[in-house]
C-alpha cells in the first residue's frame, strides 16, 4: 500500500480541490461576473488547456497500471469477474484519452480567440483580479 507521502492519487484530488476553489472564487455576484477582465480569461483558458492536456498521457498510465496489475492476477471482484471490470475500466480510460485531446483543443482554440481581447471599462486599483 502506498504511503501518503507516495500515493500517486494525492495530485489529482488536489487539482480537483483546486477547480473547485476556483469554482467558488469566479461565481458571478449581484455586482458582476466573477471574473472581471478578459486577461484573466486568457490566462485561466491557458491554464486549464495545460491541465487538459496533460490528462490523455495520466489516463494512458492509469490503463496500463490497471491492465499489468489484471495481467498478473492481482486483482479480485466483490462481484462479477476481475476481467469484466478491468476491461470496462480500460476502454472508459480509453475514451477518456481521446475526450481529454478534444478537450484540449477546444481549450486551444478559446484561449488563441481570447488572446486579442482586452478590457475598457472602469478599474477599480483594488481589485484582486488585474
């Protein structure tokens, strides 16, 4: 069993914490929306591209930690066989490869459209999000 220090899971629920702070910090108020200028846009868009492309090469690793684990017959079942749920698994990571690449490309293309805009209504120094 892996220890907290090396379990390998620990990084993407902390990038899942991190979207739904993220999450939290943009809802839009009764002032405005939650983001207030378009290079915040830009730059969050490139942001999460980058986590959306790194996500086909994490699922890939996990279908083949799953398939030698299956391979070497160390996996068991509560219920139905290990092969039936390994192999659902594998194909669901599979599809989510190929999800995650298109993903990526429409981030891609919202981050290249966002990139010539620029903000001219009124700024307020204080705020957090220039």
């Amino acid at each position: 069993m892996a220890t907290r220090n090396t379990d390998p899971a620990r990084h993407p629920s902390k990038a899942a914490d991190a979207v739904r702070v993220f999450n939290h910090a943009t809802l839009p108020t009764r002032t405005g929306p939650g983001i207030a200028y378009p290079g915040t846009v830009y730059n969050t868009i490139g942001s999460f591209a980058s986590l959306a492309h790194r996500l086909p090469q994490a699922f890939d690793q996990i279908a083949i930690a799953l398939a030698d684990l299956h391979k070497a017959g160390h996996l068991t079942a509560d219920h139905g066989t290990p092969t039936q749920h390994a192999t659902t698994a594998v194909a669901a990571l599979r599809e989510a490869e190929r999800l995650a690449a298109a993903l990526t490309d429409a981030l891609e293309r919202a981050h290249n459209a966002s990139s010539p805009l620029g903000y001219c209504g009124p700024m307020d120094d204080s705020d957090d999000d220039l």
